[in-house]
C-alpha cells in the first residue's frame, strides 16, 4: 500500500511539473511576441526617393523586407541594399505578417517596372502551416507578377526556423522539415521561371547556422526577427546573388 501511495505521488508530481512547464512556456512565448508585436508596430521601412536615379528597386514581402528587428531603416535589407546602390530609388511595399498569398496582393498594385525586385517572404508561410499545394501556386503566381515589374527578381526565404528561440525548446523540431519544404517550394518555383528570378537560399544547419550557435546577437529582442547583426549575415547571402546582375 505504502508503494502504491509512493508511486501515485511520484506520477502526481510529474504531472504538475509538465504543467507548470507547459504554463511557463505559454507566458514565455507570449512575452516574447508582445515584444515582436511592439517592434513590428514602430518599425519604419527604408524607401528613398531620387531624382534621376541610376535604377529603381522594389522590395516587397513580409516583415523582413519591413525590416522588424533592426535598430533603424538603415540596417534593414532595404537599408543595407540602399548604402550597396547610393542612387537608386528604393520603392518598399513590405507588410508585417504577410503570407505569400498577400504578396500577390501587394504586386496587383505595383506600377511600371523596376531595375530590380526583391520578394522576402514565407517565414509566416511556414509557422502558420500554409498548405503546401496552395502555397506551390501562390509563389509561382507571385514571382509570374514580379517578374512582369522587374527587369531581375531576387526571392528569398527565411533561414532555419528551428533555431527560432521564440518557440519552446520541444516544439522547435517541427520547424525544420517545414522549412525545407517551403524552402523546396521556392526553389522550384524560382527554377520554373526560366532565369526571371533567382533564389537566395539563406537555410544553414544549427551547427553551421549563427542563429543556432549565438542567438542572442542575431535575434531581435522578439528572438524571432533578425538583429542588426542577423539582417547583415542575410546580406551577406544576398550579395552574391546581386553581383550576378547586371545592375
């Protein structure tokens, strides 16, 4: 009997610490995304215009072409893309939260043509589990409309999502192989395009991935966006697919 009562405490006691886990990882993530919620909504997008510009470049997407995390303008892709063309006119579109279904939307209101357009989108895609048949369609729709504005198209996607410190630690597996998928889906789809686009692909693996080994730098406070310092890794993976063209 004695036994019995012991083991029935020990289970008790597992079970409220699972809950007490559980509830410490709700409250933590919660946290976190009021943070990223107050960044996204202080957050200005870098755009310039000039007179006579030597090229105009569109940027278009989702929170990372907004440039949420940053210290500033200036140290967004936008920003970062601004300084490597002083001259050009910089034209961005960028909506925090949007899905590659709202790109579509965002190029529909697109004018005239552009020396270079860049889409940064499908982190949203991937963590909120965007089917993957419809999201096939979307993209390929979206990059059919980009190349239609822009003389070279640069698509991106997120990086690794599961070294997002956002999530809680048992629940950041489910990331990875979402984001291949989606990162399968791009490259396909940038593929499909005969050279109208072209695919930066920012996935590293967690022991080669800055994101994974020091968080703390390249994470904004929301430890879901980029930091300064994240942004311009990014950027250095986005370079070398601009100095392919002719700009």
């Amino acid at each position: 009997m004695e036994s019995h009562s012991r083991i029935v405490t020990i289970i008790l006691l597992i079970v409220a610490a699972l809950i007490v886990y559980i509830v410490v990882q709700v409250l933590r993530t919660q946290h976190y995304i009021k943070i990223g919620e107050a960044l996204a909504a202080t957050t200005v997008p870098f755009s310039r215009a000039t007179e006579s510009p030597s090229m105009r470049i569109l940027i278009v997407g989702d929170s990372t072409a907004v440039g949420v995390g940053t210290s500033g303008p200036s140290t967004s892709i936008a920003g970062l893309v601004g300084t490597r063309y002083p001259k050009a006119e910089i034209t961005n579109f960028g909506v925090s939260g949007a899905k590659v279904k709202d790109l579509i939307k965002q190029l529909e209101t697109v004018e005239g043509t552009y020396d270079l357009v860049m889409v940064h989108i499908g982190g949203n895609d991937i963590v909120r589990f965007t089917p993957l048949d419809e999201l096939k369609i979307d993209i390929r729709t979206a990059l059919d409309l980009a190349a239609s504005h822009g003389k070279h198209v640069l698509v991106t996607t997120t990086g690794n999502i599961a070294t997002v410190r956002l999530f809680p630690a048992p629940t950041r597996w489910i990331f990875r192989p979402r984001t291949l998928k989606v990162r399968e889906i791009f490259m396909s789809a940038a593929a499909a395009t005969n050279g109208d686009a072209r695919y930066t692909d920012l996935f590293r693996e967690r022991a080669q991935d800055p994101y994974a080994t020091n968080p703390q730098k390249y994470y904004a406070a929301d430890m879901f966006h980029p930091s300064d310092a994240g942004y311009a890794d990014w950027f250095t993976l986005i370079s070398k697919e601009l100095d392919q063209f002719s700009l």
